[in-house]
C-alpha cells in the first residue's frame, strides 16, 4: 500500500501581534512582591495558551479562594476572581499579590469555584432532564442552565425550583430554542455504517501505534470506520475507551494498517493545514476554531466549563460549551486554538450554523489520559516505524497534513483559502463561514458550483476525485 499526498501549504490563524511569554513569567513562587508593588503592577498581555497555563497554576496555589478565571481575548488579559477573606496558607494577600505580579487581573466575586461545583452537583441529583444542560461561567460567576424547546410543563418547573434552591445569585436560566443532539448523521466523512462523523486528531495509542480520537457516540455506534462511504475499513474502534453517555464523550480509532503515518495537523482542505502542537485546557473567553466535514471551519469562543448536558441518549459531564455552530456529521471534529492547541472533540449542542446556538466538546486532554494516547510529532514518527520507513509523507485522520509542529499555526485574518472540514470536505462553507476571516480569497460553498478549491463533489483520499483543491477527505491515500 502506497501513502501519497499532495503537498499542502501551511495556513495561518496565529492573531498577529500576540507576543507569548517566556516560562518564567508563569512561576508564582518567584512573583514575591510588596503590597506596594502589586498595586502598581498592570496586567500583562498574555497569549492564549499563556493564559490557560496560568490559570491552572493560580487554581492550585489560591486553593478555595479561587472562584474561576477567564481570558479576556480582545485585551488578551487574564482575570482570576477570588473569595475575599478566605486564608491561603496563612496569608491571605500573599497568592493574591503573586497572581498580580504574574500578570493576572484579579476580581472580588460572591461564589467560590467549589461552591459552583456543588451547584453543578445539585442539578445533576435533582433536575437531570433530556434536553437540558449547564456548566460554569467565571465571567458571569454563575452556573448557566440552559433548557431546550423539548423542556416544558413540570420538566421546565422542576428546573426552576432546582435552580432557584440554588441561592440568589448561583445559577442563572434560559430557553433555547433548538434542541440538544450529537452531531451523527448518516452521510460522508468518515463512514461507519450508515452514519457519518469526522475525525478529530491523530495520536499515537498506548502501543506505539497511529491512531485517531473522534466522538463517543460516534465510537459505540459503529466498530469501523471508512473514508468512503461503503469503502472499506481504515480503522477500528477501541471498544474498551468509548466512552458515551457518562464521564465524557470519546473514543480511540486505532487505524487498521500500522503503517499509517498519522502527522499531527488539521486538514482545512485548499490544500491548506494546521499543525498541532500540544493538547490545551479550554478556558472562558478563549478563542477556538472548529472543522467538522458538514459545516467545515467555523470559530467562536469557550463560554462554559465542566458542562453537562443531558441528551436523548443520556447525561454527559466535564464537556466544554461554546458558542461556535456545529451541525449533524460534524460530531468528533477538532477544536483547536489559533497557535495550534488541540481543545475538544465536537459532541453535540443545539442550532445550526444558521440560526447558531451552544455546543459542547470533549476535551482533548481527558480523552488522552483516558485512553493512554499521546498527541503531537509522535503522530508521524509512530506511523514511520510502524511502516518500517516506508513512505515519507504522512497522512492525517480527518486532518491531513504534514508532519511536523514546527510550522507555523493558523491566523485568522490572514486572508489565506478556507476550507472545509476535520475530514477534508468542504460542505456548506461559505465565505462568512470561514473563521475570522480565514478563507476570503477561495471560500468554497459545497454545491454552489464554484471552483474556489471545492468541486460539486468533495474529494474522498485515495479515490483519485478531484474537488478543485487536491486535499485527503479521509486519512490516506491507497
């Protein structure tokens, strides 16, 4: 089996003018200051990435004074809030002056993050209806809830008695105005079955071997996957790591032939990619992107954390909610950063890419722990050794790409193609489709006719078709 691939040049979504910060910057046990010196320390202006490192280090050192962190992405400022008059390790002013001096700007709220997390935990005990979600918000302080269309009568009134036994000022409501599915449908992309998915990133599993992370749900729907539809198997689910309903939404897709090279990037199409260099934790108000192989590239920004949603099928907890649309056949698409951070996996939410509406990812850093993958370069040197050094260039699941994290990251705005779809078709993306303004110049819509690098049919890898673009739909090409 031979591996070709076209050469792709590399997109650019990196917001430019974003200087990240040196490590130390983010140590707190250096950031000892006077009382003085705090109050004169401005914020500082922190990527994205720096951001979420940060935050995770203020978590840990504020103990129950923390109460939730956000980025503020047009200040690119990170805010910490904390309980006032709780005592951190006997000195409750000490972390505080050490978060500000660490670049953070830091917030006085009512409810601490632990308080939330009971919350959450209420909800879940007293009020887990179909149809209905809710995850933290640090930015509001508050547990957003939100019920379908399908929530009515003593459904809807159970949820307002929960939320409202909560406490004033904990949790907050509203209606939505679609209704809460996965994302699975039957069509193209990647094929199990009758239904259609995408592929998410490619990883390399406990053995050593190439692999890819798409849904749950996708995964204990069908044992095999194809990059056609009625095409033969490319890979095969790990039974044992499909999660769906319950802790997560997420599963290992080992490919069927060890000699896959699975290089770390996502396939915009256009001949364009992303490269992915690490896996990130989501925080409020950060910037994401999103393909999926029926909506393509679409972005918007993390809204809510440790979410729970509660579909048809039944509850999953610890998603991340979005404001970023997602439709049918987009489930297990990635989500990603503008400086190449894996996020999530797309599961599911309400709306359309029309009408919008919240969505929910699994997040990337949970899946791999709990599968035991590793995410990155090792993507292509898995697959190199694997094949004995056959082929030199790698092939992406539902992410074509080159190996290598060492390009340069995607930047919106940068007026480079758009392009569709995790798995490599471009359907449905128009040019306001494409995520901050990525795409002007060759945004495809599926259909439209148009050859701004997608044909009126998308192009399945290694089926030889041509989609105006030569891009891999699936993941290799025989």
């Amino acid at each position: 089996m031979s591996h070709k691939r076209a050469t792709k040049r590399k997109a650019f979504i990196a917001a430019g003018g974003v200087a990240a910060l040196g490590a130390a910057a983010l140590i707190l046990p250096n950031a000892m200051a006077s009382q003085t010196e705090s109050n004169e320390a401005a914020p500082k202006t922190l990527a994205a990435s720096d951001a979420s490192d940060l935050a995770s280090q203020l978590q840990e050192a504020l103990g129950e004074a923390f109460a939730g962190a956000y980025y503020n992405s047009s200040e690119q400022q990170l805010i910490i809030q904390v309980i006032d008059g709780i005592e951190i390790d006997g000195d409750d002013n000490n972390v505080i002056i050490q978060a500000e001096q660490a670049g953070a700007e830091v917030q006085e709220v009512e409810n601490s993050w632990s308080e939330l997390k009971a919350g959450a935990a209420t909800l879940k005990e007293e009020a887990t209806i179909p149809g209905t979600a809710w995850a933290i918000d640090p930015r509001t302080n508050k547990i957003q809830v939100t019920a379908d269309s399908t929530v009515t009568g003593e459904n809807w009134d159970t949820i307002e008695s929960t939320v409202k036994s909560l406490g004033s000022g904990m949790a907050e409501i509203k209606k939505s105005a679609g209704t809460f599915k996965t994302f699975l449908e039957g069509g193209d992309a990647i094929f199990g079955g009758g239904a259609r998915c995408s592929a998410g990133f490619n990883v390399v599993n406990a053995e050593g071997a190439p692999a890819f992370l798409t849904a749950g749900h996708c995964g204990v729907a069908e044992a095999e996957w194809s990059e056609e539809e009625g095409g033969a198997p490319i890979g095969t689910v790990d039974a044992a790591t499909a999660t769906f309903p319950g802790d997560g939404d997420f599963a290992l897709v080992n490919y069927n032939d060890p000699a896959t090279q699975a290089a770390s990037t996502v396939d915009l199409g256009n001949g364009q990619t992303v490269d992915i260099n690490a896996a990130g934790e989501a925080t409020v108000g950060l910037q994401v992107f999103r393909m999926g192989s029926t909506t393509g590239l679409a972005d918007g920004q993390v809204t809510g954390l440790d979410a729970t949603v509660n579909y048809p099928e039944g509850t999953v907890t610890g998603l991340i909610q979005t404001n970023v649309c997602a439709e049918p056949g987009d489930s297990g698409g990635s989500l990603f950063t503008e400086d190449g951070q894996a996020i999530g996996l797309t599961s599911g939410g309400s709306g359309d890419c029309t009408v919008g509406g919240e969505t929910f990812f699994q997040p990337v850093t949970t899946a791999l722990a709990a599968v035991g993958a590793t995410l990155g370069d090792g993507g292509a040197g898995a697959g190199e050794e694997a094949a004995g050094g056959a082929g030199d260039e790698a092939a992406a699941a539902g992410a074509g790409g080159e190996a290598g994290a060492g390009e340069e990251a995607a930047a919106a705005g940068a007026g480079e193609e758009a392009a569709a779809a995790g798995a490599g078709e471009e359907a449905g993306v128009g040019e306001e489709e494409a995520a901050a303004g990525v795409g002007e110049e060759e945004a495809a819509a599926a259909g439209a006719g148009e050859e701004a690098g997608a044909g009126e049919e998308a192009a399945a890898a290694g089926a030889g078709e041509e989609a105006g673009a030569e891009h891999e739909q699936g993941v290799v090409e025989q």
